[in-house]
C-alpha cells in the first residue's frame, strides 16, 4: 500500500473485510507493507491495519518479493514512477484516479503497465455500487431502449476556502483540481453507463485567485450513440457534500442516481401503467449486484463498501484469471477519462468543440 | 385574447379569479372579445370564459376601442404582427414567450411596441411562482453572497412521438423547438436570479428524423457576475412531465427549485449551524410573496395560479402606471432571452463559444 | 353560501371557476346570496365574489325561492339549525365538515335534512384530491390485494399559542379542537379508502392550561376488514403546516399521501419486478381523475381546487338526479366520522377499547 | 459469540473494524470462540471471522477463561441461561434484543447479570446511528423546547409468506413476533429521546391463521413528560423494507428520521426564519457523533458501522470502567422495553388502557 490518509484508509478497511465478507473470498488479502513519506504517521497506519512492515521509501515495497499487488492511494504526482516500478516488478496494479496527472501521463502509466502483462485497475469505485452496477445492468439489457440523454454532476463545496492547504490545491501535485478529482468520476460513470463521448463544449473554470487548480469545469457533451448532455463538477456548491447525480433518459424509461443516496436507484418506466412515475428502489435485495455479502433487505450499506466490491473483482480478476474489464476500470479506463477531462480544458482554452480522440 | 387553447384556457382562467381572489384588483379585467382561426372553437370558447364576442379575425380585437389590453396567447408565429398592430392602436399588450421565433423578430416586436408607449410583458410566468419570487428576494437581500454556480434543466418528455401533429414542430410555425418553448424560460429565470449570462458553449438536437425544429439544446455558460453553469432543454426525457428544475450556489448559501413540487424552496445557509443541510420550505407563508391572495400555511396552489400573479402584476403597472421591470418580463426580456438562445444554437452551428451581445 | 372568511373564500371561487373550467359544466352556478354576522365584512364579501346580495340573517337565504343549493361554511355551531332549515326550505345543501359539534348534533342534522329528500353534500373535500380518488380506484380494482394496514396523521403546528382567539378554541363554537376539524378528515379518507372501522383505543388530549378544546387526539384502530393501524391529528407538530398523511398496505401492494405534496401519490406493487420500490406518481395525466378540466400533464394543481372537484360533483348529482355517495360524502358519512371520532374520545375517557357502532 | 446467522455477522464484523476504524481502539478485540447448534455452519463462521474454534456447545465458551466478554447474538431462547452463565463466569456480557422472550424473563436475566457486577449491554444498535445521537444531543439541549409528540413505527414487509420457516416465527424460540422484534425498537428509541411512557392503548396483531406470533402491533401512548402520540410495529408493509421512523414535536421545533435514510435527520426549527422548513441534515461533518471514526463529510455510512459504535462503547466501558448507560443500552433497558411491550399486548387483551409499570 502506498499512502496512508483517505484513501490508504478505505483500501485497507476494504482489503481486511474481503477476507471474511465476501465469502468464500477469490483470495485471501495479506497485509504486507505499507509506504509514506512520514515515517511516524506510516508507522502508526502500519500498526492499525495490520501491516507487517511501514517505510518512507515506496522502492521497498517494490524490491518485496512477497508482495503481489501493488495499491498506490498516493497523490497523484506519486501515480506513475511507483506503479510503474511495481508493475515492472510483476506485481498486479491497482491506482487511485486520476490515473495521471493529464491524458499524456495517463497514457504512458497505462501503455508502461500493460506491457507488463499484470492485472490493473483504475480505483473508479462508483462502478461498485450496487445501485450503478444495477443501473448497468438495466441499460445493458435494453430496458431503457435507445439512449437520448445522459446528464451528471459531481458537487461538493469544500473548496472555498483560500486558506485550506492541500496538494489537491497543488498543481504540480494534482495535476488538476475539480477535473481530475470529480469530473474523472464523472466521465468514468458516463462511459460505463452510456458509452463514449464524441465532442464536448466547456471550460475549466478557477475562482479563487492565486490557486493553481481548476475549482469547476463544465461541458456540453455529445455521445457517439448519439445522446447529448451536460457535465460539471465543482468544489463550489455550498450544501452539497458529497453529491455526484446523474441521469439517462432513453426511448423506454430513464434512471436517476445521487450518491448522497446511495443505496437508492430512481428507476421510471415508460410501461404504460396508469400509476407512472420514477421508482425509489432500495438497493439491496438477494438478487441485487454485489448483495450476497451484505444484510438482509433495507439494511443500506456504506461509500467504504465501495471498496470492498471494488478489490474483491481485482482479486477474482487475479485468482482465476479474469479481465477486469468491462465492469471494473483499467488502467485505459483511466486514460480515457483522462482524455475527456483534458478536452474539456482544451475546449475552454481554444473556446471551440473539442472531438474527443482516443490515441 | 387571441389564442383560445392552452394559454388561452390559463389567461383567461387568471383574468376572472383576478376579480375575486386579488382583492380589491388594482382593475377589474372585462372579456371583451376573443379570437382564434376555428371559428367553431373560438365561439364555443367566448361562451366558455365569457368573452362578450368571438372572432377568426384577430384586427377586430385591435380595432375594438373597448378593448384595453390585448392578450396574445397565440401560436409563436402569430406573436408578433397582432401584437405590434394592438400596441399601435393604443392598447397595453401582453404575449406568450418566446416573443418572437428568433431574436431578431423578438426585437423587432420588442421596438416597435416599445415606441408606442404602452405597457408591455412577455409571459414568462414562472418569474411568479411564489417559490421563485423569493428566491429573488433571498439573492437580492444578498443572503446568498456572491453567486459561484447557476444550474438548471427544462425537461419534459412528450416529444418521442413522430406521429404527433402539433404546430410546435413546425419551423414556421413556432421558429425553434425546445429552445424557444423550454430553454426560454430556463435563461429567463437565469437571468432573473443570476443576471446577465455573457458567454455560452452548446447546440441544439433534432433525434427524431425529419423533425423540423430541435428536441433539446445543451450548453455551459458563464455570466457577467462570474458565476458558470450549465443549461438543458428537452422534450425526451422520459418520467419528466413538466420538470424545470435550477439550482444557485453562493458563497452563503444555496437554494434549489422543481417547478414539479413548486410549492417548494430548497433552501441551504451555510451559518455554522451544527445541524446543517437544505431546508424544504415550503412557501405558503403569510409574509411570502403572493401569498395575500390565497389560503391558510401549507394549503399549496397549482400551476395555474402563476397566471393570476402574473396578470395581476401587470394590471397592477397599467392602473398605477408602474415599471413591469424588473419582477415581470417586459418585452426587452423577451428579446435577451431569444438573444442567448440563438447564441446557443449559433454555437452548435459553428462549433465555437458565442458571446451574448444585445443589440 | 352561509360564511365568507376560509370556507366562504374556497367554495366561492370553485362556483366561480366551475362555470368554465368544467366545460361544460352540468349546472352554471349563480351566486345569489351571502349570510355573515359581520355586515361589513359580508358586505365586501359579496362584492368580492360577485353575490347578488349579502344578509346578516341567513334566514333570508332559507326563505328566498330563486336559492337552489345551500352551502353552509359557518363555524360549527352554525352548522345546524340554518342547514335543516334550508333543506326543510327545499334547497339542496353541502355544509361543512365536522357536520356537527359531535356524533348525536350531526345524526340529528342528517336525518332531518334526509328527511326532506334534498340532496346533501358533507364537505370532505380531500375525497376530491386527484390522487385520493386514483387510490380509491386503485384500492377497488383490487389492486392492493387485501388490506392490511391504514395509518394516517392529520398533523398542523398553529395551535401551540395560548394568545390565539378564534371560535376554533371555544368547545359551545367548535365542539372539539384537533377531533373535529383533523380527525374528522382523518377517518373520513379511512373510511372512503378502507372501509369501516370496528374500535379504537385512544383518547384526546390538551396541551395548554384552560384551553376548552382537545389540541390533539391519538388512536390505535382496527378495520371490519381486518387491517389494522393509527389514527393521529395534533395541531402542535412544529414544521408539519397542513400535512395530512395516510398509508395503505395491502397483499400486493402499498399507497402512501402527504397533502402538502398533494399531486403526489406515492404507489408500490409487489410485482416481482427486479427494480421495485415506491413509485412517486404525479397525477396529472389525462386518464387521471378530475384531470380532464385541467392542464397538460406535470402541472399540478392546487389546494383550492379540490372544492372545484366537489362542488362539481354535487352540481352533477342534482343536474342529473345521481347519488353524491360513494366518491362524495353525503350526511350520514358526516355523522359516521363523527361517530368515529367520539368513540376515540370515549375511549379516552373510560380507558377502554370502544367499539364503533352506528345508529 | 453466540450464533453465527444475522447477528453473529453484524457482531463480529463489528469487533474486526474496532481494531483499526476506532484509532486507537479503547481494546483490542481477540476472537477466541464461537458457538452454534449446527457444528459444520459454525465451524465454517470461525474460519470466516477468524475464531480461535468453533463449538456446538456455548458451555465451552463459558468455561473458557481466557474469554472477557460473551457476546450473545442467538435466538431469543438462548439469551437467557448462556448470558446469565457467562456473567456468573465473570464476563462481561452483551445480548442482543430482545433481551428475554417477556418482561418476566427479561428482569431475571437482567437481575442475575446485574448481581454478578459484569457490564451488560443490551444491543439496541439503533442508539448508535450518528443521527439518533445527534437527535439525542439536540433534546438534550432543550433545542425542541418542551416535547409535544413523540410518534414511531418500525414497518418490515417479509412477514406475509405462511411458508416462511424460521424461528422468529415459533411462539417458544422468539417469545413474540414483531413485538419483540420491531416494537421492542420503537421502545427503546422512545425512552432514549423522549423518556419514559405512562401509559399504552394498543394491542398486538396477527394476520395468518396458525402463526404463533404476532404480525403487527399498534398503541397509542402517554410520555410522563405530558407529550403523547402513537407507535407501531408490524412485517406487513409492502414496500417498507426496513422502516424504522420516528418523528418528535416540540415547542420549539421538531426531528423525523427514517433508518432506511440513516445518514439524514430531518431538524425544524421555529426560529422564526422567513425560510422556515424541514432541513435534511447528513450526519457525516466531523464534529456529529461517531464521525471521528469515518471518512469526509458526505461519505456515508451504513447499517452495519452501528455495531461498530456500540461494541466500540461497551469496550470502552470495559476498557475505562464506565457506565454503559445512558447512551448505551444496558439489561435494565432491555427489561423496560420488554416491559412496555407487554403493556402493549396486555392493553390487547384486556381491552384497557395499560399503565407501565416497572418493577
């Protein structure tokens, strides 16, 4: 594991619970070192989650020959080099998002670790709610129709505060703000529920002077299945903790998801029943995605366990040799939201149309 | 009255509860005549509202001395010619939004009744939603602080249907589709609570093959307050029937709004309050805008009701001679409105950010 | 009409807009005279509504023969003796509700009054919400299966203000506090929903020192059917400003309201469906009841219309000689909520499980 | 730990998290033993959870001296001699709810444990949702004033299958049914908000022919606080998967909550603001109850982390030797709210109103 904070934080909890949540779990995680840069703060995460050993170089955990999977929850400047080494190491991958600090980034910590052959994964845990896996699966079997609109918003409204101290507020660290941070998670739902955007219209946009980082973006987007919408994520929207709502509305029905609810999916079909109108689904039935390691009915589930479903599809991945795609993101998974997201920035730069190009 | 089907039905629905519900009315409306192109229709109309005549022959309303404001609530393309003949003839004017079927005929309308002197609106009733009404109030009183974020979406859903026959899909008829019907009033509450919008990036959508007008318009904005967002039209999203959802996010506070439940506020204050979150209010208050008029706390209104302020407020400016400006939409508002909606589909058109410019 | 504060208010605008917005209407009502203690306030009251004229003594009403339908909207204790005498008169009567101050006051007005052979309307008026009615058509096509459960709250948060002087408080006046004027409602929507009641076990209660009437009353009921549930109406439930709530759960599904989201009907089916949960039905579509007066679907109507729905329908029961029961509520349903609401301030007494029984 | 089904599961990932998402854990949770009556399923749960061994006989775990708490979640049969057994050994002791099959096996379980001087704790966990206690820390600050109502039900809807086999349906394993079950829930979050009840009209209810235990039941109810209102439980709510809500009333504002929202409280205050209203608060910022252990504001959390607060607080008590009451649930309240179930269906069969009456 490389980081210790939030993220080292939920990959550690998710990794200790497959073990006996998941049932039979694919495999059994073990906890073998743990890496930051302080070395008093590793030490003590090392002892909380059960690590065997904490360092302040990440090398080590490369050079550790017991080691087979490789977590990088570090910051996103710590993305590349580390993941890289690991994968080179031939240890299977999995990395926080954004994959790297822009698209070029992205792409070379993709093409460097897929040479490798190792399993990699792009930490896009919303695919792991069990509400967007089920709204997948609904659209994948054509209960929606044709797709006319797909629309979404990540808000949260921590970011108006000048005197917050962050590498998130860093541009060499973060690479970008509100866009690599929320709309990558924007576009990563958007390509795993609707397919892949041809041409955005927006801009980036920074309030607060002197910040390095983007605090919002927002676009006017088209697919290539030929739906259109719009896209934003801001760090600006007071009263929204923790928000990322999205909407598709197809020739047959339309869904509707907002994070802060989780465990809820708005589900509207165009049945012709008298009594017609968006469904509060809970969730959390036996034959809901990912509910066989959970509660019974109605007892709702935590963002944390976004994490458990999130590795254990790693680890089956890696026990029995399965892609991790379509349903969980690769490391070109995360590239591609890198694209996106730099799109958009370029689109507010030149003020034109962007084509969303894949290399 | 010209028009004698929906907006008819909703104008004339306003005009005879004004007399009773607003009391005293700052005038007593008299229904003097009505026209329409089905003679059969339009007659059964007069006897329905009370008109003391019918008519398929709209300059015999202008030319009725009796008659003190004409009302147009006919289709767009009828918008403008009667009404620039009745405000030349002396008579105070009111006319469906858009105002004209692009912007330059919406300024053309706009300046031709403007040099007559009379009073003039432009329908966009929802300025007279009590919800909204007090949102402005809130914005104004500068509870909000400054203004980070605009976001709001029009949707409704009965567009899918090819086989429909409506002059609202015709381009000569109606000039544009969800533009100037929905995304009109989504830049006129834009601009009653945000100000003046100064860029735009988007375009407009036809889905349905040989469609004459689009389906649906999609666009990021920014505005001269420094404020970005993005805005939505559509007619194709299935499970919204009436849908015009916005939200404004301040350095405050924030406040949310769904004309589908538009009895209600959402309303977030960022006091340090450690209970914190967006409070439905729900605006049937004695001391909440346009409530004089109605019922106890609680008791809420319908859609219609918008009309009766809406009428009220300007029978209110012919009495007292007062300004329409700035709580109700004068023609000058109908134009800017179509201004930025052209821009919008200037922007699709040639791919690239528009300015808004008013003439 | 008899009374020209609250009640006067609303069902002289559903005469009024009767005459037009049900086209065509089965009687065009004309409004002839207007009785009030206060001979200013009536005075204004009739100029307002546009009666013919305005009397301090209602018994000008009784006696004059070009009155057709009497409708009493006084405070309870005139509920009485003026609506007997008009039936006696031979006018038909809607007076209303509670009908009277308790149980033996309202079966002595109805069989009078059903003596006379007149038609008799008591004015439940959320019997003629739109999605009340589409859950009663729900409930009878069986769709629900077999009824397990009705709870219900009528709850509102005026009454907590010892300073307050209305006739409401005064027991001579009023009769009951929170009983008769929201319970009343409550069991009314039980009865019109799930049938009769067999006992209840509750009591009422008074919160403030001196108060005459009860502030709030609290049941636990059992059905003939078989369901089961609560029955509850306070007027001291900060936050709740006219929130009458009710519940159904039937073998094959559930219903659930909030009049202050009253265009709402909250619909689950046990259908199997992979995707189920409550359904947020917006009743305002063309096969919905009443909707057929109104707008295009998704905007929604208010409070005040409801009287239109019943005084429409009283219209269309004299017009064409129809019964005003089932889908309204005649005397005998006025003398059976009272009923009801008795046995659960007996209940309160004795401390013992009343039994509900009808004359 | 006793059992391995439900309860066993919710328990032991509990004391797994305290490890490491308490930081630094008050104790060190060790899994030494747990036992079961099927040797195979239990034997694969200490495998699962990492217990030391598995046993079909919960005298070993008794008898095992290096064991410090006893941990019972079994049927409710078995709460009674293991727990009192594991006292009398000298461990602590923790039984899940409810405490005994009746009031009478409730205070001999309470009253032999509480003789020993061990810490007991009864695992009503719903005290641990972050919004319960949130609620509580706001009564307790007489923010609500002076509690006018207090109303709750716990609505389940898998009870309606005759076909169904498990012993919570079995009048000797669970004692009662949705009483003891759900009821005994509404209890005790009544007494943790609003203190204790005078007195109950109610009665329990059972829909199926041949069902041992009740279905439903349902009371109307008394607070020596002066505040009234209603309560019910019942496994026959369509649609109400796992519905715990409550709402209280006060003179100077109100709470509601629904578990299957438990992220959210709903706070009304009468604060005067012109933009009064329900706030939907998110139990998640930093300075709420719990929060220390979790993630940033916005990340919720779900069913499952409210065991990890309460075992975290009895280890506490343990660790700190502090009282587990009055946040925590000792087996004193676990008798109470057996014994005002009991009053509930002793209200039943008597007919009458039922004092409660602790011993």
């Amino acid at each position: 594991m490389l980081g210790y904070a939030f993220m080292g934080k939920a990959h550690s909890n998710a990794l200790k619970k497959i073990a006996y949540m998941t049932w039979p779990p694919p495999l059994e995680p073990k906890l073998v070192g743990i890496a930051g840069r302080n070395k008093e703060a590793v030490e003590e995460a090392a002892r909380r989650y059960g690590y065997e050993y904490a360092t302040d170089e990440w090398r080590r955990l490369v050079d550790d020959e017991s080691i087979g999977l490789f977590d990088n929850g570090g910051p996103n400047a710590l993305h590349g080099e580390p993941t890289i080494a690991a994968a080179r190491a031939g240890k299977h991958v999995i990395c926080e998002k954004p994959l790297g600090r822009d698209a070029n980034e992205s792409w070379e910590i993709w093409q460097a670790v897929a040479e490798t052959g190792v399993k990699h994964m792009c930490a896009f845990n919303y695919r792991f709610v069990p509400a967007v896996r089920l709204a997948r699966e609904i659209v994948e079997a054509g209960e929606l129709g044709e797709i006319r609109h797909f629309r979404a918003r990540y808000l949260q409204d921590w970011g108006d505060d000048a005197s917050l101290d962050t590498w998130r507020f860093s541009a060499d660290a973060a690479g970008s703000g509100a866009l690599g941070d929320l709309m990558a998670h924007v576009v990563d739902v958007a390509r795993f529920l609707n397919g892949e955007p041809a041409t955005v219209h927006g801009f980036t946009h920074t309030f607060l002077p002197g910040r390095e980082v983007d605090d919002a973006a927002e676009a006017a987007v088209v697919f290539h299945n030929g739906s259109v919408g719009t896209l934003e994520a801001t760090r600006f929207a007071h009263g929204r903790r923790n928000s990322l709502q999205w909407e598709l509305n197809g020739t047959k029905g339309s869904l509707a998801f907002d994070v802060e609810r989780m465990n809820e999916l708005q589900v509207f079909r165009a049945d012709g029943d008298r009594a017609r109108g968006f469904k509060t689904v809970l969730v959390s039935e036996a034959d809901h995605p990912f509910w066989e390691h959970w509660w019974p009915p109605g007892h709702i589930i935590g963002w944390g366990e976004t994490f458990v479903h999130e590795l254990h599809h790693l680890l089956d991945a890696i026990a029995n040799d399965k892609d991790v795609a379509p349903y969980g993101a690769t490391f070109e998974d995360g590239y591609r939201a890198a694209e996106i997201c730099d799109a958009i920035a370029r689109s507010g730069e030149s003020g034109e149309r962007e084509q969303v190009i894949y290399r």
